[in-house]
C-alpha cells in the first residue's frame, strides 16, 4: 500500500491535462458563474415547491454524469452524540500510522511512554491511499455551528469528521473489503498505541443541550502490581485467575446472556490497601480506571451519559461508597401527611423536587446491571467502602458485586512482601518477633510500609534494616490488640443500630 501527500490529484477536482487557462479566462467564468447565481436568487422563490424537486433531482443525476466520485462521511460522534464513534476512532489511529510521513500539516502527541512525539495528520489535511489498485482520498475536517456574539449560552461544540472519496468503479472494493481493511487496521494500531489513562468525571456541563466533555483525563502511571501487594498468596493467586478469566470471557457472557461485566467490592479498615488493590488489577489487565465521584453528578440521567462515555477495558471505580451517598435504601422520599398544612405540604414537595435532583439507590443499581449497562463491554466495576455493613443489601448482592474481597489488617505473610519491597530482605532476626507480635496486635499494611521506609540516605543498608525493623516492632507493640479490636467494633455497631 503507497500513501500520497496532498500534492496528488485530489478527489478528481484537479484534471490531468496540460492545458492551462489564462487568467482572463478565470476571470470570466467567475462572472459568469456569479451572474447565475444571482439570477437563480432572485428567481427561486417564484418557482412552484414541485418545480424545485424536480430540479434538485436533474440537476444531481447531471453532477453524477460529470463527477464520478462518491464521497463517505464518518463523523466523530454518532446518533445523539452521547458516544464517540467507533469507525472514527479506527480511521483516526489507520490514517495517523500510515499517512504522517506523508502529510503537510500535522500534530504532534507524546506516545505511551511521553518519551518522544507521534506526528499525526492535522485538519483540513488530505491524503490518498491505495488499494488493491484503487485509489482514495482522505479528507480531515470539522464544522463549528453559528452562534451569536452575545449570546449568554455556551459556544456550541465543533463537530469533526473524516471524507472517504472514490471512484464510483471501485464502489463494490471500497465497500467490501477496504473498509473492513482500515477498521481492523486500525484497531490493531490503537492498541497497540494505547495509553492507559485515569479518568475523573467532570461536573455537569450538559445546560441548554451544548455537550461537553463529561470526562478528562491523565496518563495513569501507577506502579502498583500484584507482586508489590502486601497480601495471602492464596488470597492473591485467587484474584489474579479470577480477573484474567474474566478478560478472556467473552463468548462465554454472551453465551449465559450477561453483559460482559464484573463487579468488585473491595472493604476493610482504611489503610489496607484498596486503592492499590484497584491500581494493581488495572496493570495486570492493562485497563483504563473510571474515577467516579458521585457527589459531583447531578441526576440519574447524568449518571447514564458517564456510563455511556466509558470504554470497554476499563475498571469504572467509586471509592468510599458509603460516604458518596444516602445509600440507605430509601428509594423515594415519604409522602407528606393529608392532615398537615398547606405550608408543610409544600416544603414536602419542595425538598422532594431537590432530592430528585441527585443520584439515588435505584439510579445506581441501574448503573451497574441495569439495561443501561450493556452498553460496551469488558468493564469492571469496583466499590471500595470502610463499612459494608452500612450499605444496603440490595446494592452488593451477587449479580452487582459478584467478588467480595475484604482487605484486612496486615499479616506476616504481607509483611514479608513489604519487606521484600522496601529493605530487600527476605528475613532477619527480628522477623520471629515480628511475627509473634503480628498475631496479637492489629496494624495496617499502610502502617507497615511506613515504618519500613528507609530513615536516612547517607546510613549503610544494615544500619537501614535494622533501624526500620525495630521502628515496626515498637509501632506493633503500641497497636491495640486483636481483643480491644473485636470489643470496639462491636461498641461502633451497637452505637450505629441505636441511633
């Protein structure tokens, strides 16, 4: 396949011929076209409403005699606009792999590593392409609607797309096989060229029915792997052949008739490491993250348009569920009484038409295994929280949150890794003490990692593991212990069910 710059014959409109015109000859072709033009002006509105269809219809089938060419257009958003399109995305990847060494204008964007710059084509760019024989123009292009200057409403939003043109002899190729050929080419390359990135919802922009953006974006770059998490191999062993099943599981939903989704609930005591949890589970399976704040939508309906923006590979995250929400499990506000005033029965009303306003449990359970959820696939879906029992029932049921995995104190095996991690050390004489101490007292992997971090750059590295190690025991031997633990997690309980 060769790709040609814009220097090429460009969609038919430049000729093939030698013959020049004067510039006279321009000139008069000018005048007279815009003399037509004029006159068409002033003459159309007296033509009869049918008159103008069957001039619309000879004057077509006359341009097709004289400009062969058939022109496809793939815009950047499809339908209501509520996803980006999926040709778009594959056309955009095929035309900047093959056709940035041949273009004239071009943009510059750092590759997945930001270690050096990948040149892709600009707008209002054209280049050719051929095939099998055939030749193709590309055109890059976008449209800004009107708006007016003093207008109080938002600019409205530019609307990009790409024009495929070709000759009308090689409809049935382009049709058939070239087109099939750019979408597989170019999803290969946008995985290839893929750039793992951390998504954080905007606040809702969506007024006067301007769309913007719901959701920006930075290069996720968090180190965190399953062999740097302070965790029970067993426990680790399990996640990990449970996610990668579920990478490989396609057919098999669409067999059982599930959405090709999955559901994580990760709890336990703060600082035990569920964040790292959700960073490592994104680096095995090399998924986007969809960081979720639920306080900055507006209603259900904003909540769909955010799922909808989502992408298949992706873990769609909402941290501390239970502090996002009212999640209680009141699914719509009582009823004002018929014998109160009409004073309390409009501030009834009031703050009923408020909390409509805001996300509620039932527009989150739709969320997550709703009808709206089917669209895309291969996403997890992670709730973090530091008290399941506060959460309804109904939302980490198996179905929505099909793995519970709790995230505990740190136990020695854990701590072994974090050794292994922070000193590079695999034992030590302290480490009997450590381990005696760990299964009376209760400390967090958090708590652990901070007093193995190293305490001064310039001491040799026994000094270093030593120090750190005895840091932790005297950190170890302050922790409560797992008896105060259990009596005052009970006390919490007891206080919440009286309140």
């Amino acid at each position: 396949m060769t790709h040609v710059a814009q220097g090429s014959e460009p969609l038919g409109r430049r000729g093939e011929r030698d013959v020049t015109m004067a510039p006279e000859s321009w000139a008069g072709v000018g005048s007279a076209v815009a003399s037509l033009m004029f006159l068409w002006a002033v003459v159309r509105p007296y033509f009869p409403s049918h008159l103008h269809i069957y001039l619309s219809t000879y004057t077509s089938k006359l341009v097709g005699l004289v400009y062969p060419y058939i022109e496809i257009t793939f815009a950047e958003y499809a339908g209501e606009r509520l996803k980006r399109s999926d040709a778009y995305i594959a056309i955009e990847a095929y035309l900047g792999a093959t056709s940035s060494d041949r273009a004239k204008r071009l943009k510059g964007e750092t590759d997945r590593d930001g270690s050096q710059l990948v040149l892709s084509m600009d707008e209002y760019e054209e280049v050719t392409d051929d095939f099998q024989g055939a030749r193709v123009w590309w055109t890059s292009s976008k449209t800004t609607p009107k708006s007016h200057s003093f207008s109080i409403y938002p600019a409205p939003e530019e609307r990009r797309f790409y024009r495929l043109t070709f000759h009308r002899r090689h409809r049935k190729l382009i049709h058939g096989s070239y087109l099939c050929h750019v979408m597989e080419e170019g999803k290969a390359i946008g995985v290839s060229k893929r750039q793992r990135k951390l998504y954080t919802n905007n606040p809702n922009y969506d007024r006067f029915e301007h769309k913007q953006l719901v959701w920006s974006h930075v290069p996720f770059e968090h180190p965190a792997t399953f062999d740097t998490l302070a965790m029970e191999p067993d426990k680790k062993q399990d996640i990990i052949q449970d996610l990668l099943a579920f990478r490989e599981s396609k057919e098999y939903y669409a067999r059982i008739g599930k959405p090709w989704k999955r559901g994580y609930l990760l709890y336990g005591p703060p600082g035990t490491g569920k964040s790292t949890m959700i960073s490592a589970m994104a680096n095995l399976l090399d998924y986007d993250v969809y960081d979720l704040e639920l306080t900055a939508v507006k209603d259900n309906t904003a909540l769909r348009k955010l799922l909808i923006e989502t992408t298949s590979k992706s873990i769609i995250v909402i941290e501390d569920i239970d502090c996002s929400l009212d999640l209680s499990g009141k699914r719509k506000s009582e009823a004002p009484s018929e014998g109160g005033s009409e004073e309390d029965k409009k501030k009834a009303v009031m703050k009923e038409d408020k909390e409509g306003n805001k996300v509620t449990l039932s527009g989150l359970l739709n969320f997550i295994d709703g009808l709206w959820s089917a669209c895309g696939g291969e996403r997890l879906i992670v709730f973090t929280t530091n008290h399941v029992d506060k959460l309804d029932p109904a939302l980490i049921r198996r179905g929505r949150m099909d793995k519970h995995i709790e995230l505990s104190y740190c136990s020695f095996e854990g701590f072994q890794v974090l050794a292994r991690n922070y000193l590079g050390v695999g034992e030590h004489q302290l480490f009997e003490s450590i381990r005696r101490l760990m299964e009376e007292k209760q400390i967090t992997p958090a708590d652990v990692a901070e007093n193995l971090m190293r305490k001064s750059v310039g001491r040799a590295a026994e000094e270093n593991v030593e120090a750190c190690l005895q840091s932790l025991v005297k950190a170890l031997k302050e922790c409560r212990s797992k008896n105060e633990e259990e009596t005052a997690a009970a006390t919490e309980t007891q206080e919440a069910k009286e309140d």
